[in-house]
C-alpha cells in the first residue's frame, strides 16, 4: 500500500507513531516483552499456541516484535520500509537466538 500523497503518508504514519506511543505509555509493550522472553519452545507449548484464539496468539508471539520494529522504522524512515521491517524481524527473532543460545 503507498500513498501517492505526502498529507496521506504523513497521517497513516501518525497513526502508527500514536498506536505505538500508546502502547509503550501503557506499558503494554513490556509485558508483550515478557510474554516473548517466558516462552518455552517445547511441543506442549506449541500445542497451546495452537489452541489459543487468534489475537491472543499474535499478541503473544508477533505483536512484541513488531511493535519494536515499527518503532525504529518510523524513527529511521528508510527508503525501503518493508526491507527495513523484514531485516529487523528477522535480525532480532527470539526464535532464532534461543536457538542459537542452545548450541
């Protein structure tokens, strides 16, 4: 999705600027945080996520992540937005550095 106006652009990025403000004001982010840090990766923990609703799913294994990397994309402002958010995702994967700690 772009937007062949600047006024357009300015206030969609406003809006994710206010979602992401308010999220880190509440304090929501930290505990989203937390939420990513305590997750075991063992097949009864997988089973679970498999039978959370939808939302609770997200907000437990994605929203943590992308808030972050919405964050430093609209502090950055990078040519590129979707490379910018999908280098950062994959860069800080909780996933992939518990993997990596495990060996």
């Amino acid at each position: 999705f772009f937007f062949n106006d600047t006024a357009t652009t300015e206030i969609y990025t406003e809006q994710i600027v206010g979602s992401v403000r308010c999220v880190q004001e509440t304090g929501i982010n930290a505990e989203y945080m937390g939420m990513a840090d305590r997750r075991d990766p063992s097949n009864q923990d997988q089973n679970n996520l498999q039978q959370l609703p939808i939302r609770t799913y997200l907000d437990q294994t994605v929203v943590p992540l992308l808030l972050q990397a919405l964050s430093e994309l609209v502090k950055e402002r990078p040519q590129n937005p979707v490379e910018y958010v999908a280098n950062y995702l994959l860069q800080h994967n909780p996933e992939t550095r518990n993997a990596q700690g495990k060996q």
